[in-house]
C-alpha cells in the first residue's frame, strides 16, 4: 500500500496526534481497561506488552495519558505496517457514544475532547474529497487534452499524406492522362484530410438504355452547401467548352453549386462565362497550384475555398486568388 499524504490514518499528524492523547484516556476508566480498548482496536502484542508488565510491577508509575502517548507514538513510528491498527483506533474515537463508561467528572470532557476529533477528521476527509474530486478533474482534463492531441496528430498525418499524393502528380514519368487518373482520387483524399464532406464520383445512366449520360468527379459539402466538383488535367487552358459542360451539370440540380479544379490555367472566355453563369448558380473556379500553396504554407482548405465562394458570390469573382500562385513546381 502506497503512503498517502491525504490519509490520516496512514500516519497521524500532530494536532490529531495530540486530540488522541487528550481523548483516548477519557474514555477507558481504568488502565488495564485502555490496554483492552488498543488491544481490541488491533494493536499488536509487541507494543504493549512492555506497558502490561510495567503495570503489573509499579501500577502508580504510568498514567494512562502517557500509555495512550507510547503506544500512538509506537504505531505512527511502524508507518505502514501499522496503518489498519490506526485507523482502528481512530474509527473507535470518532464513533464512541457510550459516555457513561466514562468517570462522571470526565464525561463533559471526554464529549469536547471527541468532538474535537471528529472535527479535525470531518475536515481531512473533506479536504480528500476535494483533493479526489480535483483530481479526478485533472485526470478528465489530461484525458480530454491527449485525445484533442490524438486527434491532431491524426489529421496531421492525413494531411501530410494527402499532400505526398497530391505533390507526387507533378513528379517526373508521368503523362497527363495518368496524372488526370491520379488526380480524382489525390483531391478527395485531401478533401477527407481537412473533414470535407465528400461523395466521390458517380455516374447516371440513362433510362433508355442510353449507357452511362453523366459523370460526376465528385460532390463536397462546405458550409452545408452542395458544390459538384469537376477536376481536370490539360495541358492547355481550360476553355470555355469544358466549363460550360460542368455549369450545365449544375443548371439541372436544384441548390447545386460548383467547383472546378484545373491543372491547367483558364482561359478567359471560361472565366468569363463563368462570370455570367454566377447569375443563376455560384460557381468557383480553382488552379491546382492554389491547392499546393494552401499545403505548402499550412491554411485551412475550407477556409480558403470559402474565401473564394464569397468572392464569386460578393464581387462576382469565380477565379479569386487568395495567393500569389508560382507558374509551376
């Protein structure tokens, strides 16, 4: 058993060291009747059998104040071995009740001197109370802490991992159409990296048995708002013809808004038509080297593709550039 500072019994402080000197022998009548109350209470043979003897021998010799002093001070020495016998010895005080066992002229005394006991041990286990309940917060909020850290460490990870995927497009031995493969799938892991709501690409088919008559890169959710996502590699601008084809996509969902992702740069008709489109639906407009510098100097993705969604809405913007985006890696 571990020494508790905050257990009393483990080791009795003064002042109710010296409340237990003053009670204990107000409550025994005779000496031989305290020996019983400490034998009864636990207290081991080899402690007072030496104050039997010298009670037998020379009666008149100890009192039963400096009996109840050796022995308590004897059992505070022992520390561990002791402890049950402590405790045995102060639950015995604390809920004595019989007074008239007490000498009469003894008894007023006897009360106060419980009561004093009783006090001081009300306020130490009120103080451990208080020491386990703070403790017990603390051990909430380390917990609460290390799994805020947990979570962090997680997301950092997902991060740097879907900018590994993403960073490797622009590596050496690639072609277009394989970094264009490559693509959908690096943009919606970093989507997840950064808690984007995603549902990742899809197809419809037509009901006359025309085959596959759409298809989707992906749908994200920001802000409780649905963005169908278009992502492209080209080596050329984006032109009008592809984006017109995605703000068509979007005239036919009700809510729907758009997002489109290019390797490439745009030219300006697209913008332009854009522009117009910003009309009848919000539609952003997003170089994928904006997403690299987003990684490269840590912002939040949500955080900057809203700032591009306020631009289109507000100064009717679509392609918004937050950063100064470098002509290539």
């Amino acid at each position: 058993m571990p020494t508790n500072s905050t257990d009393i019994t483990f080791h009795y402080p003064p002042e109710l060291f010296n409340l237990l000197v003053d009670a204990v022998p107000l409550l025994n009548k005779t000496k031989k009747g305290l020996l019983l109350f400490f034998a009864g209470a636990g207290v081991a043979d080899d402690i007072l059998d030496d104050l039997r003897r010298r009670l037998r021998a020379e009666p008149k010799s100890i009192s039963k104040f400096e009996i109840t002093r050796t022995v308590l001070q004897r059992l505070n020495e022992r520390g561990e071995t002791t402890v049950r016998a402590r405790r045995q010895v102060l639950r015995r005080v604390v809920e004595f009740t019989n007074y008239d066992a007490c000498w009469p002229n003894d008894q007023l005394k006897a009360k106060g001197a419980v009561a004093s006991v009783r006090d001081i041990v009300n306020q130490k286990d009120s103080f451990t109370r208080m020491n386990l309940e703070r403790e017990a917060e603390r051990q909430a909020r380390l917990a609460i802490a290390e799994k805020e850290r947990s979570a962090r460490r997680k997301r950092i990870d997902k991060i740097h991992e879907a900018k590994e995927a993403l960073f490797a497009l622009f590596g050496a031995g690639l072609t277009p159409q394989q970094r264009g493969k490559r693509l959908e799938s690096a943009l919606n892991r970093l989507f997840q990296a950064f808690d984007i709501a995603i549902h990742e690409a899809f197809h419809l088919v037509g009901s006359q048995g025309e085959g596959i008559v759409e298809q989707v890169d992906g749908v994200i959710e920001l802000k409780g708002a649905l963005y169908f996502v278009e992502m492209k590699w080209h080596r050329k601008p984006v032109g009008k013809p592809q984006v017109s084809e995605h703000l068509v996509r979007l005239m036919g969902r009700d809510q729907a808004r758009g997002l489109f992702i290019s390797a490439s740069d745009f030219t300006e008709p697209a913008i332009q038509t854009s522009r117009e489109f910003l009309q009848h639906k919000v539609v952003a407009l997003c170089h994928l080297q904006e997403l690299v510098v987003v990684l490269d100097q840590q912002h939040e993705l949500p955080g900057f593709l809203n700032e591009k969604v306020q631009a289109a809405i507000i100064h009717k913007n679509p392609y918004f550039k937050p950063f100064d985006v470098p002509a290539g890696r």
